[in-house]
DNA sequence: GCAAAAATCGCACATTGATGTGATTTTTCG
DNA sequence: CGAAAAATCACATCAATGTGCGATTTTTGC
C-alpha cells in the first residue's frame, strides 16, 4: 500500500488508551501519530499531526468529544472522526453526527471491527453501530407517521396558525387576513381547542414538529 | 436457536432471484418462505407468508420497490425491510428509508454481508453499505454549514431558550432553573437581544429553524 | 488582582395573549 | 330548504409577556 493511514486518538481511560495504542500498533498500515487523555490541545495536536482519522470518545475532562469535533472539523475538515463511546442516546448521537462525525461506534465493538471501521471511514464509508444506525433511519421515519394525526382544522384556522407559525401577533394576522383581532381570537381558541393546547408557543411547537402546516 | 428467521425476496432478475434462493436455502436458522420477481400481489403474500424480513429490489416491473416498502409497512409494521439494489441516488435511498426501510445494501455486496444484513436487521440494527451510511450522516450535516450563525449565547442564556423551545412559561424555566421569574425575565431580555427578535414566538422559530437549541 | 462578562434579583408599566360569554352572517351539504 | 359548521365581531377580565431602569454577586480571563 502507499501511506500508512495517520490516526489521532483520545481517550480519558488509561486501560482503553494502552488498549488501542496495542491494537494500531500491530495492525499494518495504521500509523497511530498520537493519543491523548483529553482535547485541550486538540488545536496544537491536530495542526502538528495531520490526522487522517481520528478516534474520539465523548466523556473526557475539560472539553468533551461532542465540542472537539465541532472543533476539528473547522480547523481540519477532510479530516474523519470515528466516535468511539458508551453513549447511545439519541441527542449526543446527534449533536456529534451534526458536528461533523463520520463513524460513531459503541465501546463493546471488536477490535477486528474498529480496525474494520478505520478503514471504511478512511475510504469514505461511515461505519456505525447497528443499533446506532437505527436510531439514525428513525429520524428520517418519523417524520411520516405523524402527518396522519389530523385535527381537522378549517381552512380558516390553518390560515391563523400559519401566522402564528410566521411569529405573528394577533394584531399582524388580524391585518393581514383583513379581519377583527377579535375574529383572530375566536379561531385562535378553537385552534388551541383541536390541538389539544394552550398557549401560543406550545402551538407553533406542535405546528412545526407535526408538519400542520 | 428458537426460530428462523422467515424471509421473503423480491427481484425481478432471475439470475439473482436463483443466487439468492441457494444462499438462504444453504444458510441454518433462515427460512425462505417465498421468492418473486415482482410485487403485484405484495399484498396477500406478505399476509400469507408472514415474513420477519424482507429482502426488496428496487427496479422492478409493475410496482418498483418504493412504493412496495410503503405499502408493506403499512400491512405489517413490524416486518423489517432491507432494500437491496443498484442504485445509489440520494432521492431513491431517502424515499425508501422515509418509506419505513430499515437497511439499504447495494447489490455488489458480498453473500456473506447480506446473510450477516439479515441477522443484523433482525435484531434491531440497520446494516448499511458504507457509501449508503456516509450518504445519509451527510444529511445531518448540511444544516449545519447553511446557518452556523454563532449568536454567542451564554451556558445560561441557552438554558433559557432551551426552556423557550419547550413551550414554557416564564415561570415554569424560573422553577425548572431554581431562579427567579425577574432572573428569567432578564436573560430572555439578552437573548432577545442576540437572536434580534421581540417575542418569544420569534425566539422558538429562530432557534429552532437554525437549529440553536 | 482587577476589569469584563455573566448570573442573579427587583419593580413598574404597557402590550399582548388566554379565556368566558355572548352575537350575527355565510357557507356547506344532506 | 334548513340544520350544522364556519366565519365574523364585541366586550370583559385576568394572566403572561416585553421592556425600561435599576441593583448586587459570581465567574472568568488576562
């Protein structure tokens, strides 16, 4: 092969930490540059060391891996991040895919597959975990099966919480409807009658989170 | 083991329907219970057969395999589908996940993955090819390059809105944070300040259009 | 240590929003 | 047609929100 593939990796568990360092030692091609018990010079490292990949877990001390990535991958974005964690729950799943992550596995994966994985994200693939992987497709699902719920708002009312989906005031829709703001009260309480609500926030919430509009 | 898994294939080329048919048949603990080169009678074999998962192509006569995944998840929910096909266009990968797929392999995948896919989606997982994976995280991704517009929030100011975008009162944030409502009143202050908004309806669109919380 | 930033709280006042209790006029549909 | 649903408007009243003008106490960064 022609390069070794450079890979920095962070880790606050001592035992974890010695573990890898074995592991990339002794797989051919994998050239590990560096590794790290915490991100408060990831700055430094990174620009030093040119990772091709880095392996980040997401409980450190000081900064955790959900900041670092971000980070990272402002200062060195071709760069790929695999997470390597305990977390599996859905908003740190998702703040560090946002962030910039490319692979996100549990900490009870193999070593085989971790070396599996550095390879697939290297070649531009995106190694996760199953039941990560499932919790990713789900988002794209959910969206879906809520747009059956149907309140069975008027085509008046829908005109009145899509104002109130545009930040209007009662006032502004009144004008821009070119009816009473008393009329705008009246469909504004059968609104919040349907949908089960009673507040103007908690129905632009709905409003958004359900597609009503 | 219990039970085998019960699985049924669609695919319109023969070649690969035969191949198929031979590599489940030579696999213990999965039972083919049905094998057909279109999904005209989706219908009444998925309520006959009972499948636990479902191999689908994509390209097919009559009825392609989108449409098939909708319809079949709408019979059978819990029966999991895996899309196996040639295509690896964006718009056809989020339209059978939004359709309710639950793994996405291209065809050029090894005869031992797809077993290990099958087993996989079974258990809850959802293999992916690599390329399939990297294709769906990029999607979480692009938000974030289109509005990184950094208002500067402080740790507490984001507490605040977080409440906000909850659909809180006042009161409830100031009981929520062991604060006062004043307390409250004053961070909403700067954090209508920062976001250039004037109302708390405003505040929970922004922050939720550009993904502050 | 010291200045700046952040977090905390208070009060006053005007605006907006939520809700109760009415009413009249259109529109829709069997 | 005639009842039901939808759309319109009017007050009234209390609660919630927005904003001006303060203040003190922690925390943070150099």
């Amino acid at each position: 092969m022609e390069n070794k593939i450079k890979i920095v990796h962070y880790e606050d568990n001592n035992h974890l930490r010695e573990g890898m360092v074995f592991l990339m030692n002794a797989t051919p091609n994998l050239d590990l540059v560096g590794s790290f018990r915490d991100c408060m010079q990831l700055e430094n490292q990174i620009k030093t060391l040119k990772p091709d990949v880095v392996l980040m877990d997401i409980d450190m001390p000081g900064r955790n891996g959900i900041e670092a990535v971000k980070i990272l991958k402002e200062i060195a974005p071709q760069t790929q991040v695999l997470m390597l964690t305990v977390f599996e729950d859905e908003d740190k799943i998702f703040a560090t895919i946002r962030n910039g992550a490319s692979g996100y596995l549990l900490k009870n994966t193999s070593p085989t597959e971790i070396i599996e994985a550095i390879f697939d994200i290297y070649n531009g693939g995106s190694p996760m975990t199953a039941s990560i992987a499932r919790k990713v497709l789900s988002f794209f699902q959910q969206q879906n099966k809520l747009t059956k719920t149907d309140y069975k708002l008027s085509e008046r009312e829908n005109d009145i919480l899509k104002g109130l989906v545009k930040g209007y005031s009662y006032k502004l829709i009144a004008d821009e409807l070119f009816i009473s703001i008393d009329t705008v009260r009246t469909h504004i309480r059968h609104v919040y009658d349907k949908l089960q609500v009673n507040s103007k926030s908690e129905a632009i919430l709905k409003a958004l989170r359900e597609g009503l509009v």
